[in-house]
C-alpha cells in the first residue's frame, strides 16, 4: 500500500464513489466498500476501483463456514485484496478461511480480516446476550480466537490496538473509528470508540479505515491530501 489510509466510500452510487476515489487515489493505500455499494453495483465496481488501489471488501460476513468461504472466494475473484469476516464465526470456521486465504494469497495479495467489536459499541449498549465483559475484553477474546485459526488480520477499535500489538506482534490491526482531532465538535456520528490518525498510527494500527472526514468533505481531494500529510 502506498499509505495506511483506506477511504471508506460509504456513499450510494457507483458515479460517486468512483470519482472520490480516482481524486483521493494519488493520496491514499486503498478504499473500502461494503453492501451499500456492492448490492447496487455488483462485482464490477470492485473491479473497476481495483484498477485504482487496493479494494477493501467489507461485507463482514457471518454464516455457517461453507457460506463463509465461497463469499470470500467471491470478493477475492472480483478484485478484492482485504476482505471482512466476523471472528464471532467461531473457530471452526476460522480455520477454514485461513486455509482459504493462504491459497488464494498464493496467487496474488489477499487477506482476510476478522471483525472483533464493532465501533458503535461501548460498555453500554453491547448486545445483551454477550457474555458480561468490557468491550476490550471481548476485543481481546475475539483477536485471539482469530489468530489461534491462523489469521493475522484484525479489526479492532483503535482503543484496543495498543492491547492487540502488546499480545499479538505480527497481526495487521486495521481500525475504523478514525476522527479528526480538529472535527469541530464532540459528535462522533455513529462511532462510539474513535482516536485521530496520529494516535491510532502511533497506538500501533498497520491500516486506518477513514470515512467521513474524506468523503463528506468539500474537497476529497484536499482532505484526503491534507490527512495524508499529517501522518508524516
């Protein structure tokens, strides 16, 4: 990647999404796309944007493991380099997409994350079936059901990528959650566990999902420019 900065192209038509992305390209290491695009659109735009930079499927899939593995197979032939999976799939399963993602990997860069806790939760609103512990903790239990299957990929907070690259030295931590330090207010949108680029980087993520402050802003371009600078 050119830089750790996946754009996150959370908006709805295909003519959009593809022109934030051929202005932020020259400035970014990827963009990510997930079913609001992709039931519009198909596999086509996923080819079409991997002409750019590397496509970051984000569909978090979670199903019985055959589902699982042929979703991945999926993204992975239309031109994705990362793809999403919940690692609350269990073990089993996990084990099957790493065997998948070796494979695949062998013929061109593919890996598969596995999504811990989501960024809208916090201590508060964790679903009520889960098991009573912080959302670190789950964090923590989740990252290494995921790397005991033999995958390295995890999405996490970036309040937990500190913990994570304390336990887990070779994982690629990937952190949604990011938000300028200059945002101009307190709201985080739907995000509940966010940090800015800087202390994210410096916390130790390997890539940096940003949404918002790119795509919303009235300048893509300059946005994504300007944060790519920051990071040195």
């Amino acid at each position: 990647m050119k830089n750790p900065i996946f754009v996150a192209l959370d908006v709805d038509d295909d003519k959009t999404a593809k022109k934030i992305a051929a202005e932020t390209a020259p400035y970014v290491g990827g963009f990510k796309i997930g079913p609001r695009l992709i039931l519009r659109h198909g596999d086509r735009l996923i080819q079409e944007l991997s002409r750019l930079a590397p496509v970051f499927v984000d569909c978090k899939f979670h199903d019985i493991p055959s589902t699982v593995v042929s979703a991945l197979e999926a993204a992975y032939s239309a031109g994705a380099t990362l793809a999403t999976v919940h690692a609350s799939n269990g073990l089993e399963c996990l084990r099957e997409v790493a065997r998948l993602e070796k494979h695949l990997a062998r013929e061109r860069a593919f890996r598969v994350l596995a999504v811990t806790v989501l960024t809208s939760f916090n201590e508060k609103n964790l679903p009520p079936n889960w098991i009573d512990a912080t959302p670190e903790e789950h964090v923590l239990k989740l990252a290494s059901l995921a790397i005991q299957a033999g995958l390295t990929g995890i999405v996490c907070s970036p309040l937990e990528v500190q913990n994570l690259r304390a336990n887990f030295p070779e994982a690629f931590l990937v952190t949604p959650g990011i938000r300028l330090l200059n945002d101009g207010g307190p709201s985080h949108d739907d995000q509940a566990r966010t940090m800015s680029p800087q202390e994210a980087l410096a916390a130790g993520a390997n890539a940096l999902v940003i949404g918002r402050p790119i795509v919303s802003a009235s300048d893509p371009r300059k946005a994504a420019e300007a944060i790519a600078g920051s990071l040195g």
